[in-house]
C-alpha cells in the first residue's frame, strides 16, 4: 500500500514539471504568448490565482472559471507595430448541475507582406495570419475548482507553410 502510494506521488510530482518539445525554445506559435488583456499583462502575463468574473482568465487557467461567469463576454483587439493586429473573443456558460463552458478565439494577423525568393527577387506579396481556437470546461467538487482546456492551433505564415496542432 506505501509503494502504491510512493508511485503515485511520484506520477503526480512528474506531471508538474514542463517538458520541453522544441529545440529552440518558444518560438513556435509564439503569438500564443501575447496576453488577451491589460489586466493578464499588469499580473505579469500569466494569471494562476485570481477568481472573479474575467472570462480571459480561461484562456489561460481554464479552473479559475465560476459560476459567476455565466454569460460572459471578452473582446479586446490590438494594433500592434507595423500593421500587425491581434485580438481575443471569448464567451463562458454555466450550465446547472454540469459546470461552466468557455469557448474563444485568439488570433493575429500580420497583414500584406512582400514575397521575396532566396536571392532577393520579388514574388507575390502574402499574408501571414495564425489562430487559436479554445474550448474549455470547469467545476467545482469537494472545494476543490478543476478544469481544462482543449486548444486547436493554426498558422499560416507565408505560401506554403502552415501548420496546425
């Protein structure tokens, strides 16, 4: 029973540290990084403790979602340097009984950017746009509040080269 008990703590422990999956750091869909709100970017971009009723906060702590969010709606657009546009839309729903649902689209467009092949001759002019699309659920059992959040990713940065996850 100490051995079940020892690997399971141990499991746990293991499940809490980041892992990493590029060589290179965070440079792949790095846009993910920009915060949807002023009031993320002024808790130093990551908000892991704050309850109230900012549905931004699921985006990126799906368990800090609550009941009091039913119904909410986040907008928050952004232009950036250089014609570069960024923006958030999200909506949360309580449903009795189940939890609250969140759903959101976070995304940035780069706009219209001159093509140009290997050896500086000019090619079409591209757009480069990249969009993440969040779903997330949460609940409350025991005191305890649990969530999650399944994100789907897509980039496309110039003729050619998408990716999605």
């Amino acid at each position: 029973m100490k051995l079940k008990r020892a690997w399971i703590s141990l499991l746990l422990g293991l499940m809490a540290l980041p892992l990493p999956a590029q060589i290179g750091g965070r440079h792949v869909y790095d846009f993910m990084n920009l915060t949807p709100s002023a009031r993320i970017l002024s808790l130093g971009g990551v908000n892991v403790s704050t309850m109230d009723e900012d549905v931004n906060f699921a985006l990126q702590n799906p368990a800090l979602m609550t009941e009091e969010m039913h119904k909410r709606v986040s907008l928050s657009f952004s232009s950036y340097l250089a014609g570069i546009r960024y923006g958030y839309a999200g909506y949360s729903h309580t449903f009795d009984k189940v939890g609250t649902f969140h759903s959101g689209i976070h995304y940035m467009n780069s706009g219209e950017m001159q093509g140009a092949d290997e050896y500086g001759n000019l090619t079409n002019p591209f757009y480069a746009n990249e969009l993440l699309w969040v779903v997330g659920y949460s609940r409350a059992y025991r005191g305890f509040q649990y969530g999650g959040n399944l994100k789907v990713i897509s980039s496309t940065l110039a003729p050619g080269f998408h990716s999605a996850g």
